[in-house]
C-alpha cells in the first residue's frame, strides 16, 4: 500500500509575562530569578479570605498594544472570569483570567509570507510553582509550593489552527517575540520564564478539511524545544493512527533530556472550568481615546523594519537585524552617519552582538570609515571598538594615541614591497612561474617590516612589481 499522507494541524497559546514592576491584582513586586521562595507574596495573591483585587493599569495597556500591533479588535467592554480548577499551586482554587469578554478578538501575524489568525489575546494571572524533591530511584518523595510567581501578570495570545509545521510553529513564536520587543510589551525571554508556548498539535489526512484529535504540549520554554516537541508529537500520532490506534486528547509534556513527550492528564474542556464572572472586579470600559493613543504610539514592526533593511543587505544579515530592536536601531543610525550598509552590518553582526556591549551610532559609524578607508586594519578595528565602548572616547582619540594610523603612502610601500621580494626571491619566483599563494610569504615579510602597512595597498604594491 501506498504511504498515507498527513496534514498537520497547529494551533498556538503562548503565554507572556508583560514588563511591570508588580503582580496582576496587587502590588507584590515581581520576583527576580532564584529570589527565595515565597517572599513576594501578600493576603491578595495567597487568596486570603475577605481580600479585593485591583487590575494592574501597566499589564492592561501592554495587552492592549500587543492586540493593536497583531491587528486586533478591541471591544469597548471586558471583563474579568473565575477559572476554577483544584492544583496545589492555585491557593485560592482558581486563577482570575478572561472568557467570553477578553480583551481583544481577530488579528494576525504574518509568518513566512502566510497569515496567521490571532483569535484573542487576553489577560489572566498565573499560578505558583511546585518543586518536587526526591531521587531517580523513589521519585518525588515531597513536593514544595513557591507562590513567588502566583499572581504575576499574562498575557495569552491565541491563534487560530493556522500553523503546519514545526518550522512555520517555531517561527511564529520567533516573531510573536519580535513584536512584543519591538512595542515594548515584554522582553519575552524564554529562558527566563517570561514567555512560554503551548501548541495544539493534532494530523489529519491531506486534503481532509476536518480537524483530528489535539494534544496539547505545556510550557515549553525555547523555540529549539518547540520545534523538536512538535516534530516528535507529530511522529507519534501518525505511528499511532497508521497501526490502528487512536489520538486522545491530553495534555502532555516534553521531556528535554529524553526527547520525547509524555501524557500529564486528560485535556479540560472550558465546562470543566466552570468560569464565571470574577465578583470582586467590575467590568471593564476601554476608553477609545485611550486605545487610539496606544494605537498612535505603536513603533514600526519588525516585519517592515525587516523588508527596509533586507533592500540594503543580503537576507541571512537582514533577518538577524530586524529581529532584534536594539542592533536595527543601531545598523539605521550608524548608516545615517555615513557609514557603509554592508560594512556596518558585518561589524554589528560579528563584533558588536556577540559581546552585548553597545557602541553609540556615532562611534560605530566612525569606526567602519576608518577601517573601510584603509586607516586602521581590522583587526586595529577590534580593538578601538572595545576600547570606545569601555571608556567612551571617540574612535579617532585612541586611534591617534595607538598610533594605529596605516601607512598608505604608495612610494613608501613600493620600497617595503621591494625589500620583501629582494629577501625572498624563492618565494618571488614561485608566483611568477603561476603559483599566486606565494604572495602569502611576501606580504609576512612585508608587514614585519612595517606592521601598520595598509594591507590592500600593500598587496598591490607587491602585485605590480611581480607583474
């Protein structure tokens, strides 16, 4: 029999912790990484008896913006829902979050040249953290609550299932990332827990239109993992339909070090949940004056900043700088200075994000002049650029105080390249008899001799008296 084909399906949850400085419905600040555990915590987000939640203004107007940059809908009205559910790290027995009124409805993103339909991004809080003790042998012996991160702010974008593959799923979540830096929302930084993707993953027949039966893989937290999580969920449902089995729908996890996923528990329908209004906040009016300003200071999105900058650089440099606010910024302002398009980026791409370490435009833009001048060599370059971004001197002040200064002056370098061919006349030879490596031993020569030699200058000096 022929091999069955198989579309996959993917629908995406990713949850982002928005920048602010306290938790969703008090004012707990947000705990750093490795704070000890349960010291940002107070009666409201331990769901004491008797205590009111507020709604954090900050957390509000950064879902807010990140609806209107992925295009959303947002209603005049919203509101606030009990989700109940019974999890040791949920003191309170349910999570306030946001049903049949969230925050915003009907946008999209676009990836890889398709269209992704945003169904909702909405607002909740999230819960605590379990840390289980034990050994390999006997499991987990204990189990330990830290309610650091109980209460803490989220945003959940949903899409539709819109997605067909680990590829188009990996790079959804890598623009989803890029939007949100871009406006402000969240740093998004997966390693630190402040962005996590959930996808929904099921495989249907190729041509089928009908949906086949989902698993959802939890908080998975790089977008390595995701690709490869995806890639594995969807072997094993195609094994498992292709010999006769069946798909249920479950919640499962992703093992890292065993590259597999796992069954955690039986998938909740929103029934199971039994939401209903959250008593203790009032719904919510979105004032549209409000939302027009947030609209009106909305930067540039990643995807146009990508396609301006890919009209002046190669694809694989364009990608790496429209993904990243902070280096695009840097690559527009440097070239505004007159530094040189291709040249600036290859000095941002190689030298300037490896370290971290931002050099101001106007130094950057300096620099790549006197190194596509000829005035210093690259390698000079490297060394003023850490230099002017330890103490803040322009690149000209240390060049000048290095002396790095190249010699470029063509009747000086004829007379080194001279030498150099006078002293090694093997080497002379060889190149005239057509063996052009030669030139290698040549210009060694040459820059012993004069290690500041402008080495393009020098190359052609040592060419003309060969030819």
């Amino acid at each position: 029999m022929p091999e069955r084909s198989w579309e996959v399906v993917i629908g995406m949850e990713v949850h982002v912790q928005p920048t602010t400085r306290s938790k969703m419905f008090c004012g707990c600040s947000i705990a750093e990484l490795n704070a000890s555990p349960n010291t940002h915590v107070c009666p409201i987000c331990l769901g004491m008896p008797g205590v009111l939640p507020v709604p954090n203004r900050a957390a509000i107007e950064a879902c807010l913006k990140t609806a209107l940059a992925l295009g959303c809908e947002i209603p005049r009205h919203s509101k606030f829902d009990r989700k109940n559910y019974m999890y040791p790290d949920l003191p309170k027995g349910y999570q306030i979050s946001q049903y049949d009124l969230p925050m915003s409805v009907n946008g999209h993103i676009e990836v890889g040249g398709r269209q992704v339909r945003i169904r909702r991004v909405h607002l909740e809080e999230d819960t605590g953290k379990l840390v289980h003790a034990g050994d390999k042998l006997h499991r987990a012996r204990e189990s330990y609550v830290d309610l650091n991160r109980a209460g803490v702010p989220l945003m959940e974008i949903v899409s539709e299932p819109d997605i067909r593959g680990a590829d188009e799923a990996r790079d959804y979540a890598m623009e989803l990332q890029s939007v949100l830096r871009a406006i402000g929302a969240s740093t998004a930084d997966m390693e630190k827990g402040q962005m996590r993707a959930e996808p929904n993953i099921s495989i249907r027949p190729a041509g089928s239109d009908e949906l086949g039966v989902k698993t959802e893989l939890k908080n998975i937290n790089s977008f390595r993992a995701l690709h490869r999580a995806i890639g594995f969920e969807v072997e094993r449902q195609r094994q498992l339909l292709e010999t006769g089995g069946q798909v249920v729908q479950e919640t499962r996890g992703w093992s890292e070090p065993e590259q597999r996923t796992f069954s955690q528990r039986s998938k909740e329908l929103a029934e199971d949940y039994r939401y209903f209004p959250e008593p203790d906040i009032p719904p919510l009016e979105l004032d549209r004056g409000w939302i027009e300003q947030l609209r009106a200071a909305l930067p540039e999105m990643p995807s146009a900043r990508r396609a301006r900058i890919a009209a002046k650089l190669p694809a694989s440099l364009a990608a790496i700088l429209g993904g990243d606010r902070e280096l695009a910024d840097l690559f527009e302002a440097a070239i505004g200075r007159g530094a040189e398009a291709l040249s600036t980026a290859n000095w941002i791409v190689n030298e300037v994000a490896p370290t971290g370490k931002m050099p101001s435009p106007d130094s950057l833009a300096e620099l790549v002049k006197l190194v596509d001048a000829g005035t210093i060599t690259r390698d000079q370059g490297r060394e003023v650029l850490v230099e002017s971004v330890e103490t803040g001197r322009t690149p000209a002040e240390i060049v000048t105080e290095h002396g790095f200064t190249q010699m470029s002056d063509e009747s000086d370098l004829q007379l080194l390249a001279q030498a150099a061919i006078d002293a090694n006349p093997k080497a002379a030879s060889d190149y005239r008899a057509g063996k052009k490596q030669a030139i290698a031993a040549l210009m060694a020569d040459l820059r012993k001799r004069a290690p500041h030699a402008n080495p393009k200058l020098a190359n052609e000096a040592l060419t003309r008296l060969l030819e």
